[in-house]
C-alpha cells in the first residue's frame, strides 16, 4: 500500500492517481483494509478517474466490515452528508464511533461535532468535549480548534474583558 499512498500524495515521487489507484487496488484485494479505504476515497473524489460515489461507498463498506477505520469514517461521512445513499445521521454516527473506538481522530472529532451542534443526536456539550480532547491528544488539529471554541463558549469573557479589545 506505500507505493499508493506515495503515488496518491506525490512525496518522492510524482503525483499519479491512476498509479495510487492501481496500488490501493492490489493491496485491497488481498484484505488491506486501510487500501479499501483509500480506494474508496479515489473515486469517491474522482482521483484517477471519473467519480464514482457507488464504487466509493462499496469499498468503504468491504473496508468497514474488516475494521477499517478509515474506511468507516469515510462511510459515516457519506451518510452524514447525503452522498450515494439518503442523509442518515444515524447510521453516520454508528460508523463514527466504531471508528473513533479505534481512535481515529477524524472520527473522534465529527463525533464530536454531531453531539456539539446536535446533528441526529441530542446536543452534548460534554460528549462533545470528550471526543475532541482524545482528538486533540492524538493530534488532530480541527479538534483543538473545536475544543477551543467549546471551551471558550463554556467560559465566556466577562463584561469587562468583553470592552477590552
């Protein structure tokens, strides 16, 4: 899978979808589930060919079903947004957390984004600001930025901070 992941992002080499394509493909066949993942993302953005958000979703669900994180994310993210199935937030959330219980920091933190803004959950402030602190340590830096809003909206300026400017 490095020779497609080389060829996907260009390090060392040239850039060449078709190339990342080609490599996924070998690797998810033999079970990679990571590949699957990837692959997925290939044609789900119309990398190395024409955009296929149907053969994205089938290899994001081969991916899922051998616990690829990656390949989970990506399937909540389709549902979350509508793209190749209806909007189901729901079931995006459902692949969110299998995701984020392997401790994948985009899923953590579009976990927590369903729970701070209530996207087909009840909003929880604290759910939340769980899911973005263990993004947060492995990293992830759009969960520090939501955690930082989280908590700024948690501890408001006073009234004399908010004339200081």
């Amino acid at each position: 899978m490095a020779f497609g992941e080389l060829s996907e992002s260009g390090l060392g080499i040239p850039q060449d979808y078709d190339a990342a394509k080609t490599w996924y493909k070998k690797a998810a066949n033999l079970g990679n589930a990571d590949a699957m993942g990837n692959l997925g993302a290939l044609f789900e953005n119309g990398r190395g060919g024409p955009q296929n958000l149907e053969t994205a979703r089938e290899w994001y669900a081969k991916g899922a079903a051998l616990n690829g994180r990656v390949a989970m994310h990506h399937l909540g993210a389709m549902f979350e947004n509508g793209r190749s199935a209806p909007k189901n937030l729901s079931e995006a959330k459902f692949w969110f957390e299998r995701a984020a219980a392997l401790e994948y920091s985009p899923a953590l933190t579009d976990l927590g984004r369903l729970y701070l803004v209530g996207a087909g959950v009840p909003k929880n402030y604290t759910r939340a600001r769980i899911s973005f602190e263990q993004a947060a340590k492995i990293g992830n830096p759009d969960a520090m930025n939501h955690l930082g809003m989280l908590l700024g909206r948690e501890h408001p300026r006073s009234p004399l901070q908010s004339r200081i400017r």
